[in-house]
C-alpha cells in the first residue's frame, strides 16, 4: 500500500511539473533568442544575456530538474531499503 501511495504521490508531483513548465511566456513576433539580448538587461538588469537567462528566464526550470533528481534519488533509495519488509504487499 505505501509503494502505491508513493508511486501516486510521484506521478502527481510529475504531472504540476509538466503542467506548470508549458505555462512559460513567450514572444509570438520574435524568435525566443532575439527576444532575450534585446530584453535581458531592461528585465533583469544583468548585463551578461546568460545570466540574464539562468537567473530569470529558466529558473523554475532548473528548480525542477534538481527537485525530480532528488525526488528519484529519494524514491529508489526508499523502495531499496525496505525490499523484504514485513510491510510489503
């Protein structure tokens, strides 16, 4: 039951990740590319386009591909520890 729950919990959190990672404001008259050199400094105020870039624009981004390696590393070390428990289904 606790793996199920677990696994239900995962998919849940994968699926607002999903949904809130295509929720990103783009530019329909502007390439995305041209769009950031042209706005990074007025929206920012970094003065390097990259930064501008990973401080800004992908934040959220790397927030969640850091958060689902830790929640993966989490789940695999959990379902490896109690492998043979008395719990189990």
């Amino acid at each position: 039951m606790r793996r199920r729950v677990l696994a239900v919990l995962m998919c849940i959190v994968c699926f607002v990740v999903i949904i809130a990672s295509n929720k990103v404001p783009t530019s329909d008259d502007l390439p995305i590319a041209t769009y950031i050199t042209k706005n990074a400094f007025a929206e920012t105020g970094a003065s390097n386009a990259v930064t501008a870039t990973y401080l800004f624009y992908r934040y959220y981004d790397t927030l969640f591909e850091a958060l689902m390696l830790l929640f993966s590393i989490i789940a695999v070390i959990y379902m490896s520890i109690h492998e043979g428990d008395k719990y189990d289904e």
